[in-house]
C-alpha cells in the first residue's frame, strides 16, 4: 500500500510544466511549508474548508508542534476541485 507522502509526491512529479511552475510562484508567496490561515488567505477561503481538505487527504499537511502546516505545492493538486 502506498504511504500517503508517496502518494502526494508521485502525483507532483506527473504535474505538466505549467502546473508546476504555478506551484513554484505559491512557494514564492506562501514558502515551502505554511499555516492553514495563510492558505485560506491565499486561497480566498475559509481555513474550515482547508482543514477538510486535510482531513480528506486532498491536501498534504504535517503537524510540527502545535501548528499544522500545508506543503504548499499540493495546493495545485486541487485548485480545480476547491469547493
């Protein structure tokens, strides 16, 4: 069974160049790792339905101390299916 790191990143190595380079401006704005505020912010919603997609696995995030942080190239996987 594939761990779900694996999953998110094979999925970010399929992204066609144009996708990809999205991604990068994102991490230009938001860095590499950051707060669900910051993504509901960047993503003009509310930080509830980040946390869903966390919880439904659309969106790859970790919990380091108390904070939980979203890899902020994973956000291109869904900007389709944001809603």
């Amino acid at each position: 069974m594939m761990e779900v790191d694996d999953y998110f990143f094979l999925q970010l190595e399929k992204l066609p160049s144009s996708k990809k380079k999205l991604a990068d401006e994102m991490v230009k704005v938001l860095h590499e790792w950051a707060p669900v505020n910051k993504v509901a912010e960047y993503l003009q919603r509310d930080p509830t339905t980040i946390y869903r997609k966390i919880r439904g696995r659309e969106l790859y995030a970790k919990k380091i101390s108390n904070r939980i942080l979203v890899y902020t190239r994973s956000i291109v996987l869904l900007l389709e299916d944001i809603d």
